[in-house]
C-alpha cells in the first residue's frame, strides 16, 4: 500500500478504497494551455519547442516539495508520450504520473464517489484560495 495512503473499512467491514490524508492533494494538471502554450495534437512539432510558463513550473515543482502529488493528464495521445515526458524532464518538472488521452473539447464535468475539487486555470499558477461558488451537484 502506498504509504500515504490511509486504509478504509466501509460499515460491513469490507475495505473500501484508499484515501489520502486531508493535508496531501491529487493534482491533475493539463499540459497544453495550461503549463506551456495551446498546442494542438494535430501539431506536435510545436510540442518540442514551447517553453514552460516560469510560474506554472515554481508552482508545481513547490507543490511536489510539499508532498502533494502531481499528475499530468492531458489530451495528448500515446503516440505524444515520449516527447511529452522528455520535454517534461528538460524543464525540471517533477511529477509522479503522466495520464495520456484525457477527452478533448473542454466542458468537463467529472463524477467521483471521492471529493472532487476543480479549478478553471485563466492565465497564472499562483497559491490556491477559498472563494465560494455555486456548483451542480446530484438531486438529494
């Protein structure tokens, strides 16, 4: 079991799936539009030469420093793995996983029996806030 991973029992006794302290987050972070420029998959040439947004790169790597984990998961194909983790490496970003194929055309709504926090990214990586916000949620 992963260390930071916390077992859990449902009410019969049967285990349920594991869990990660309150202090530690699961990040899942898109690459394209998000770390470097919008590049699309029917251009990959571009994929080797955009460069990182400097605070997205402080951000992620000071987030990993603190425990928390990084995944990368992004439109990208498996066809773009290796040279998106070699373009991952030659910036220093650090990360735990890379998630190849998420859906493209944006307008997500991700259903979870965990916690699901989600945060629209407009332009800069800076430390995370609370605000409030009104959000769907299933009918009790």
């Amino acid at each position: 079991m992963n260390q930071n991973l916390k077992e859990l029992k449902g009410e019969n006794g049967a285990l349920l799936s594991p869990i990660l302290p309150e202090n530690i987050k699961n990040y899942l972070i898109d690459i394209d539009g998000t770390i470097t420029e919008d590049v699309p998959n029917e251009e990959p040439e571009r994929m080797v030469t955009c460069e990182p947004f400097p605070d997205a790169l402080e951000t992620l790597n000071k987030w990993y420093d603190q425990g928390h984990i990084i995944c990368f998961f992004t439109s990208r194909t498996e066809e773009h793995r290796s040279v998106t983790e070699a373009w991952l490496e030659k910036h220093n970003f650090k990360y735990h996983s890379l998630l190849m194929g998420k859906p493209r055309g944006g307008n997500y709504h991700w259903i979870d029996n965990h916690m699901v926090k989600a945060t629209r990214f407009k332009g800069k990586f800076t430390d995370l806030i609370l605000q409030e916000k009104t959000i769907e949620v299933f009918k009790p």
